[in-house]
C-alpha cells in the first residue's frame, strides 16, 4: 500500500465535497417541498376555521333574534300576568260584591 500523494488526497476532498453539496441540495429541496406542502395545509385548515367560525357567527346571530323575540313574549306575557294579579287585587279590595 503506498501512501496517498497530496493530488490525490485533494482530488478525494474535492469529489467528497461535491457529494455532500449534492446531497446537502437535495435535501433542501425536499424541506423547501415539505414546507410549501405544510403551508398549503396550513392554510387549508385556516379557510376550513374561517368558514366554520363564520357559519357559528350565523347561528349566533340567528339564535340572538330567537331569544329577542322569546324576551319580547316573557316580557308580555309577565306584564298581562302582573295587570291581571293587580286588577284582581283592586277588585277584590275596593269594589263590594252585590248580592
């Protein structure tokens, strides 16, 4: 076995060197494509949210004029209930029964 002159120790460097610079390349490529491919899911996931939080915004919206009109009826309907407990206690006070 002889002893590896400097040419050929520089051409082992260079060509190990153009190995890793290709391997280093490519491996690049594949995270810049995953990362490309992990931004469009990404904002897929976003688009799928935002369509979702704007129909829950909908049936919010929906439910709120729901209840403003069961609070408008309770509302009503307490105040008939109120009239009619006090009109009774009225009669029941002031005006003599005529037998």
């Amino acid at each position: 076995m002889s002893d590896p002159t400097n040419q050929e120790l520089k051409e082992l460097i260079l060509s190990s060197d153009k190995k890793f610079k290709i391997h280093i390349s490519n491996l690049d490529k594949k995270i810049d494509l995953q990362f490309l491919e992990l931004k469009s899911d990404i904002k897929s996931v976003e688009e799928r949210l935002s369509g979702e939080i704007k129909r829950m915004e909908e049936k919010v919206i929906g439910i709120d004029k729901r209840l403003g009109n069961e609070e408008f009826i309770s509302r009503g309907a307490l105040t008939a209930v109120f009239i009619s407990v006090a009109a009774g206690v009225i009669k029941y006070l002031f005006f003599e029964p005529k037998l």
